[in-house]
C-alpha cells in the first residue's frame, strides 16, 4: 500500500478532510519528522520542516514532497530533482491576502500612519500636527515593484489607483512584458534609486539570498521606505539595521525576517516603533485562505496516486521515479 508521510501535521489544519478524501486507499502517517517511515513514504507533505539534501538522498521510494505554502524555501529543489522526485506547493491559496498586506502597508508607511500613531501617543495631539515627516501626495511619488510575479502583480493592481508611477524588475520577464501591466521595466540597482517605496515579492533561493545587501540599500533615495512581505532572507538584516539607524531608509515595514519568530531582544525592537512596522509572518492569513490551501494540496495528491502531473509543479522539468501523464 502506497504511504503518504505528513512529518508536520499544522494542528490548524485539522482534520485534513480533503487531503483524506484524496488519498483514499493509501495509508496515512501523521508524526515527527525523524520518524524511520517516513523514508519509506511515496508522498510527503510538509509544512516548515527543511527538507535539504542530505535528507532527499534517503528517500528511496519518494515520488513527491508537497508543502503546504507558496515558497519552498524549506526544500532543496534541485536535490529533489536529481532525485526524480516531483515537488509542489499551493501557488495561489493567499497570493490576494500578501498583495493586500503588501499595499497595506506601503499605504501606511507612505501616509506615515505609524508616524502619527506613535507621535500622537508620545507627544500629543499638536505636536503630532505640526510633525507631517515628509508627507507627500501619493501621485507624485514612485514604487520600486521587485518581483512580479503572482503577488507582485497584484500589488501593482492594487497601488495603480493611487496614481503612483510604478516601477518594476524581475528576471524572469522581458520588457514588453513588464509594460504590459502598466509597469516601466528598469534594471534592479535603477529601481532601488529611482523608488520612494521599495516592495519585495520574491522567493528565497541562492539568487535572492541577502538580494538587498549594503551595497543595494546604499542605492535606494534618502528617506525612502522598504516592504517585505516575502522573506526576510532575501534583506541582510545588519547592513538595513544600519541603513534604519544612520536614517539612510526612513521607514521599514517587515511581515518577514530573517529568523523566526523574532527574538524579544532583536535590534528592530529597539529602534523608533514610528519608523519600524512589524506583523508576525501574517501576511498570508485569512478565515479564507484555509479551505484554498488544503485543496491545492489535496489536487496533487490525487495526480500523483493517478499518476498525473499535479498543476502545482515547482520543478516542471523533473524526470519522476515514475512516469506522469499529462
């Protein structure tokens, strides 16, 4: 009987309904991640556990790892590969709720909103008016976009109305296509100068790893305000410290950093809370995104047990243990 190895069950998904539904006739192990079975499982589905490639290399019988999320960060895709094992997420079960995260909290750092809240509550209600920390009409300023995929996009979508000028860069674009959606396409370091509001939405992989290091952060205009809502590995954490501290960057806004949770002593804590806007990797949450992401996960079970291709392929170019029909 085929096995499917859940080593991380999330509790907040349970019962796992759908995925159950799927896997109908396979036997189903829930528990720890060192547990000797599950380097006999066909299927394993995870959620943050890291799946590097000391670990593929074990599983012999594996013919998918699925995690349940966008980014697989947590997996070694390319060992994975080698292996012929196929690798899937759920691409799009909260890609509305990130952009309106992400625009959020551009929104809020361009209308200085935690600024005020916080000058308010400090100093009062007329030292707050009479400190507007370089407020400027939304029109007459201009968004760096770095990646644009589907988040990115719809980040676009959702800050078009307010009449920024919108600028964007992602490698895997050419310039008629980042025009098209209403994006002018300029080289990274060019965005990142040109940009009163930087956003990120792009996965963490060796490419994208610290892509915002000293030197790309020295590049962005005095004063200017960074969003991440993708993940904190992709900004090196000291040299935008620095950058915070030195009052190069005005403002950060961060749902994501580079090791979580965020410790209670971490440098960001102790700098301005007017200046520093923090959430809890929430930027994917919603009372709508559950019923999306066991779907998606659910769909690629059931193609991998009906030996077809799962839509969600991260590693389309796999050659799996067994064969997939389209």
């Amino acid at each position: 009987m085929l096995t499917i190895h859940w080593p991380d069950p999330p509790p907040s998904l349970e019962p796992f309904a759908e995925e159950r539904a799927a896997a109908a006739g396979a036997e189903l192990v829930f528990g720890d991640a060192a547990a000797p079975r599950i380097r006999d499982a066909e299927i394993i589905v995870t959620s943050s556990i890291a799946m590097p490639a000391s670990v593929i290399a074990g599983l012999t019988r594996c013919r998918m790892i699925a995690r349940y999320g966008i980014g697989v960060d947590t997996i070694d895709v390319a060992a994975a590969t080698a292996h012929g094992i196929v690798v899937c997420n759920a691409p799009t079960y909260c890609v509305a709720e990130v952009a309106d995260h992400a625009a959020a909290m551009l929104l809020s750092l361009a209308r200085r909103l935690p600024w005020f809240d916080g000058t308010l509550r400090r100093d009062g209600w007329s030292t707050a008016q009479r400190d507007e920390r370089g407020l400027r009409r939304l029109s007459r300023q201009t968004v760096g976009l770095i990646g644009l995929g589907k988040i990115g996009r719809q980040v676009a979508r959702r800050l078009a109305p307010f009449g920024f000028t919108l600028l964007g860069n992602d490698p895997l674009l050419d310039d008629a296509a980042v025009l098209a959606l209403g994006i002018t396409p300029l080289p990274l370091d060019q965005v990142l100068s040109a940009s009163d509001y930087v956003t990120l939405s792009v996965p963490l992989n060796a490419a994208t790893h610290h892509l915002l290091d000293a030197r790309r952060l020295s590049l962005m205009r005095a004063g200017a305000c960074l969003v991440n809502t993708s993940r904190g590995g992709v900004i090196d954490e000291h040299a935008l410290l620095e950058a915070l501290r030195s009052e190069r960057l005005h403002s950060v806004a961060l749902d994501v950093v580079e090791h979580e949770p965020l410790a209670s002593d971490h440098a960001l804590l102790a700098l301005d809370a007017r200046r520093v806007l923090l959430t809890p990797h929430m930027a994917a949450s919603s009372s709508d995104v559950i019923a999306d992401l066991h779907r998606e996960i659910a769909e690629s079970i059931a193609a991998i047990l009906d030996d077809r291709w799962p839509v969600a392929v991260v590693n389309p170019a796999v050659v799996p243990r067994r064969a997939l029909r389209r």
